[in-house]
C-alpha cells in the first residue's frame, strides 16, 4: 500500500530524475586507452565491446566509477595536476578537480559506498608525503585531508563497511619528473582508517623487502591482497603479491620457481575474484593466478597486458595491443580486440568497485 | 584474371618459404622468414650442440676433453637466448639452461646439495624437478672449472648435468617444430590466441632484440663494469671459463642475424650492430679482468655505449619499420 511519504518521494524522483550508469548503457568497466594520438576513456560491457568513447584532454592512469551516477573520475598521470569528472551518458566533462597549491594526484581515487565522498590519493609535491584529499560529490569541492601515513600513497580502495585501505607505495618522487629519490631509505606500508580517516593499522613488510614498492590493491574476503613493485636488484627474485588481513601480518606470496622472475619484478594491476586473485605484468607480458591463500595456480603469457578485473568467477585483462581476455587458471581466452592501446587499469563499475 | 591467379600462386609460394627461387628483386626479410630461417635452425642446433656434450660426457669427465663442445653448446644457446617467448619459457627452462645473474648465489647454495648425492636424484625424471638454479651452464661450468678443487666425485652430476640439458633442448626444438613455429606463423588466423595480427609477431620479436641488447648492455657488460672508481671483474658473466667477452660476441651476433632476417630496410641499425661486434671483436680481455685497469674499463665502457646506440637505433629505425614500438604499458608503467 502506498504511504504517503512513499508517494511524495516516487513524484520526487519523477520531477527530477537521478541519472543512472543505465543511462550510460550499463557498462560494466571503464578503461582508459589510447587511439592514435588520442586519449580516450571507454566504457565497456562484460563482453569486452565498447559502449562509449570519451575523449580525454591527455593520458589518463586510473578512473574512479561513481557507484550509482553515471560519473567517471579520470585521474592524470603521476604527477597529476588534474583529474577530470566526466559525465558517461554525454562525455562532457562535468567538473575538474585541481589539488590544493603544493599538492598532487598520484593516479587513484575511490568514492564511499554512497558515493557522496570521493577520496583521492595525493603527495604533498615537495616530499612525497601522501595526503587522502576528501571531495563531496554534489559539487566535487574540497572539503578536507587526511594524512596517509606513508611516502607516495598509490592506491586505496574501500572495504566493505567503509574503511579505507591506502597502499603507500614508499618512493619519494622529484615532483615534475617523477625522478625517484629515496631508494636507499624506503619503506612502503599498507595503512588503514576507518570511514572517518583515523588509522587503525598500519603493516610493513620486512627489512629485506623494503625496496618492494606497494602500489596497487584488491578486495579479499578478510582484507586485500597487494601487487609490489621491486625496486631493488632486478636479478633478485622477490614476491609481487601479498595478502593481507588487518590484524595480522602480510603475507607474501612467491611466484613458482620456474616464473619467479616473468614478471620482471613490476606488478602492474591487482585484481580479486572467484576467491583467486589475478596479477598482471606489462614488462613481463603475463597473468600469474593465485588461490585466495596465495599459492601459485597459473601463469598465462600476453605481451603487453596490464588491465585486470573480475570477470564473474573469472578474470578480464586488457593489452596495450587493443586485446581483451577472460583469463582463469586453465587459460587466457581472447574476448575481443579494438585498435585502442589499453592502459594500466581496467576499472569495475558498480558497488563493488 | 591468368596474372591475378599467377600472383596468388606466387604469394601462397613465398608464404611457403620459397623466397630463394626469386633470383632478382630483393631478398624478403620478415617474420616467416625469421621463423624458418633464424629461429629453427638455431633450436636445432641447440638440440644437437647439446646432444654432443651429453655424449661426450658419457665417455669423460676430463675438462679439458668437454671444454670444446661445452663451449660449442653454450655458443648454441646464446644463438637463441635472447628469445624470451615460446617453448623456452615453458616450465622454467631457459632459466634453467642459464640461471644468470645470480647476485645471492642461489645456484653454488642449489647445486651443493647434488654433489655426491643419491644417484636416484640424478636420475632424468628427478633431475628435471631439481630447482632450476642448480641445472644448467652454469652448474656445468662451477664442475668444470672449480675456483677449488672439488672433494666429491663429480663425474656423475657433470653427467646428470648434460643430460639434463640435451632434454630440455631436445624438448625446446620439439615444441618448436611441432606447434610454435605454426603459431608464429599463423598469426591473425581464426582460432590462434596467441597472435592476433601478424604484426603482434613483429612486435613481440622487436620487443626481444631491444630486450636482448638491454640484457648484454645492463648486465653482461653492466654488472661486471660497474663504476670507474669501482669495477667489479669478479661479476662477470660465465668468468671461470673465460666466457663473458664471447657471450657479449655470440649474442650481438645472434641479434644481428634476426634483425637482418626480420626486416630489409634497417641498414642504421646493422651499422651500430656492426660497429659493437668490431669492437667486441677488438677486445682482449675474454673474462673482463682487464677493467680493473682504468685502460680496460674504459674500453669495456665503449663496447657498452655501442651496445646502448645499436639499441637506440633499433628503437627508433627497426620499430619504425616493422611499425611497432615496445608497448604501451610495458614503456612506461605506473
């Protein structure tokens, strides 16, 4: 039976209606890329066909999805000095985004569940010290910061429930050529706060690892795993994944010894799904599949292929030669090709992104 | 109509591999020749320089009487090592073939274990699980040239060793003809999801030469070059058999000889490969212990700039022409 409130807020919704990712052709990821000398952020279905192409002013590195709106946040490449809100169903850019004087955007960013904040990773320009920037998303003005509690903050996703984790990649940068200037003294860590921005935890990784720089996160059932990338001798193989549960120490989880050294000791993207995670590296030109607990299942070769993001139980991962994959242990599956070089992300769409 | 059926024949013809009946015109360089006239060969030449050190370390363990075809069969495998794709890749065996660089020892620490140990260990199947940098070159060269005397007969691991060795070329030059080299050059076809395009086969072939001139540059010369105020001899690849100059040679050779088969039109780029193979060639300091010397250093220092030109000139004439570049991601990651 209709109550009258109920009525009130359905003639609400009608008179003024609230835009939809369906309004934008439900697509299911956003990857940025480029065509010729353009840049482009395309919106995807699971399929891998491209539902929209949207022009971007340079080369973007990660999109953050608007859980409900159909609003793409396209972060600029380190050192980023803008990142653009598009709006998907028209391409128009709906706001732009400027860090405060001295700070700069460090490639991601994650709204909350409601989507009515928008968290950006940032480094204070002299220094690298990371900075959470808080944006509200009703006008996307700059409503606060939180510090990151590490050097060169890269990632940071929410967990279910609202807190946040921040993968502070520990590397100092020169703040306009990205020059790296504290390989002798890094020492990244996974930091988490809780909704309100208070720090809960905090994990580094052990002394012999501390030149494993932490850059990219996914979701696990009890934490998040974490893709590395080492910065140290390249000839030394080290692990490029770890897991870790608030609480507890992180795990590393090696490669297999025949594969311990195909990703070239970069992990480029992380992703979770199908209680399996799946690392991608560009410079080694594979996908390595883990279990939940780490162990190594798979390792699939692709040059190039740096995108990756659940497909199902399954994974989908994007090359820089246009190709997209659905890749589980058994193998790497050719879903589609486009002539777009597919660049570092491919970002689910949804609440779960 | 009479033509257009004549020019599908000849094209079907030289997609076959006939390219040598043409006696005018230029010489075709691309891929498939690549596959068929660089990269089969040089398996099969792995397989069989390796099958003949096997065999004659069935006969002797004596050094001196392996020296020449373990040489032969290393100047076999850097013919092809710079090959970081195919068969080679599968189960860890090029890292097995040659664990190098090896900055913690990993290999000394693996392969102690299986001096003197059970010979149910050195038996193929075993062997072939040992971790893979206690197999190998390297593992051969540490029995054949010891920094020490070795107390423990060695005989039966430098055996197991080679064997080891002839089965995974065997297994590499098999995979080869029997799948691989179909999957190269069937690229683009329905059905391979390996190569989309035949261009993905230029790339990923231009992706290794620059790989490869990286690797001789950065670390073949890189790692025992070290500073000026300190060079590091002792670093040096395949040292105790007096090997690192040579395996800077064979492999700028070997790079050489697929840039040339892959395209016709990169004369600058041969220019540089040749002027680093003179003055590769020019060097006498086979194990790199001249650099401890400023003259040395020097020199090695050069052939390293000329290593580094030939892979700029391929970066930018070679890519140009095979119309690839090293991939969007892999250039410039994030």
């Amino acid at each position: 039976m209709a109550t009258r409130r109920g009525f009130l807020a359905g003639l609400a919704a009608l008179s003024l209606p609230v835009p939809s990712w369906a309004d934008a052709g439900s697509p299911e990821y956003l990857a940025a890329g480029k065509i010729g000398d353009d840049f482009v952020l395309h919106g995807l279905d699971g399929s891998g066909a491209t539902l929209f192409t949207l022009p971007l002013p340079a080369r973007g590195h990660a999109a953050a999805a608007h859980p409900t709106r159909p609003l793409a946040v396209a972060f600029a490449r380190r050192p980023g000095v803008f990142a653009l809100v598009l709006d998907c169903r028209t391409g128009e850019i709906a706001h732009r985004l400027t860090p405060p004087e001295g700070r700069q955007f460090n490639g991601h960013g994650a709204f909350s569940e409601d989507g009515s904040l928008l968290m950006t990773s940032e480094v204070v320009a002299e220094g690298s010290a990371g900075r959470v920037g808080l944006w509200e998303t009703a006008g996307f003005t700059r409503i606060g910061e939180w510090d990151s509690h590490g050097l060169g903050p890269h990632e940071l996703r929410r967990l279910p429930g609202g807190r946040i984790v921040v993968a502070n990649g520990g590397i100092e940068t020169d703040p306009t050529d990205r020059t790296l200037l504290n390989l002798d003294t890094m020492r990244p860590n996974l930091a988490l706060f809780s909704a309100e921005g208070a720090l809960l935890d905090l994990a580094e990784l052990p002394e012999e690892l501390r030149q494993n720089s932490i850059r990219h996160l996914a979701l696990t059932a009890t934490g998040v795993a974490f893709a590395m990338q080492w910065q140290g001798d390249p000839a030394e193989p080290v692990p490029l994944l770890g897991l870790w549960t608030p609480g507890a120490a992180p795990v590393l989880c090696p490669a297999a010894e025949a594969e311990m050294f195909t990703l070239q000791g970069y992990a480029g993207s992380i992703a979770c799904a199908g209680g399996r995670v799946a690392l991608t590296s560009p410079r080694g030109g594979a996908v390595m599949i883990f279990s939940e607990t780490g162990a190594p299942l798979a390792t699939h070769r692709r040059a190039d292929l740096c995108g990756v993001a659940p497909l199902g139980t399954a994974f989908i991962a994007t090359d820089g030669a246009g190709g997209l994959w659905r890749a589980t242990p058994e193998a790497l599956e050719p879903l589609s090709r486009a002539d777009v070089a597919w660049d570092n992300h491919l970002v689910p769409v949804g609440l779960t992104a | 109509m009479t033509i257009r059926i004549r020019l599908a024949v000849l094209a079907c013809f030289l997609a076959a591999g006939g390219a040598l009946a043409l006696g005018a015109g230029p010489a075709r360089a691309d891929y498939p020749e690549a596959v068929r006239q660089t990269l089969l060969p040089g398996y099969a030449d792995f397989r069989a320089a390796t099958a003949d050190l096997a065999a004659k370390a069935a006969e002797t363990c004596d050094p001196a009487a392996l020296a020449a075809p373990f040489n032969a069969a290393w100047d076999a495998w850097l013919e092809v090592q710079w090959l970081r794709l195919g068969p080679a890749e599968d189960q860890g065996r090029a890292l097995a073939i040659a664990f190098w660089p090896d900055p913690k020892g990993m290999g000394a620490k693996a392969q102690k274990a299986l001096i003197g140990a059970d010979p149910a260990l050195l038996a193929p199947e075993a062997f072939a699980q040992q971790s893979v940098a206690a197999r190998g070159f390297f593992s051969l060269e540490r029995l054949l040239y010891p920094a020490t005397p070795l107390a423990a007969d060695t005989c039966p691991l430098i055996r197991a060793t080679a064997d080891d060795l002839a089965r995974m070329a065997a297994a590499i030059e098999t995979d080869w003809t029997g799948s691989y080299a179909d999957v190269m050059l069937t690229a683009g076809a329905p059905g391979n999801a390996t190569f989309l395009t035949e261009s993905e086969v230029r790339q990923a072939l231009f992706t290794q030469i620059a790989t490869g001139l990286e690797f001789i540059k950065d670390q073949r010369i890189g790692r025992p070059l070290g500073t000026f105020d300190k060079p590091r001899p002792e670093l040096a690849e395949a040292r105790a058999s007096g090997r690192s100059l040579r395996n800077v040679l064979v492999s700028l050779q070997a790079l050489r000889a697929m840039t040339e088969t892959l395209s016709p039109n990169a004369p600058q780029t041969l220019a540089a490969f040749d002027h680093a193979i003179q003055l590769a060639q020019a060097l006498d300091d086979p194990d790199f212990s001249g650099i401890a010397d400023p003259s040395g250093w020097l020199k090695l220092q050069i052939l390293q700039q000329a290593v580094d030109a030939t892979r700029q000139k391929a970066l930018s004439e070679l890519a140009r022409d095979l119309g690839v570049d090293l991939g969007f991601n892999a250039a410039d990651g994030d």
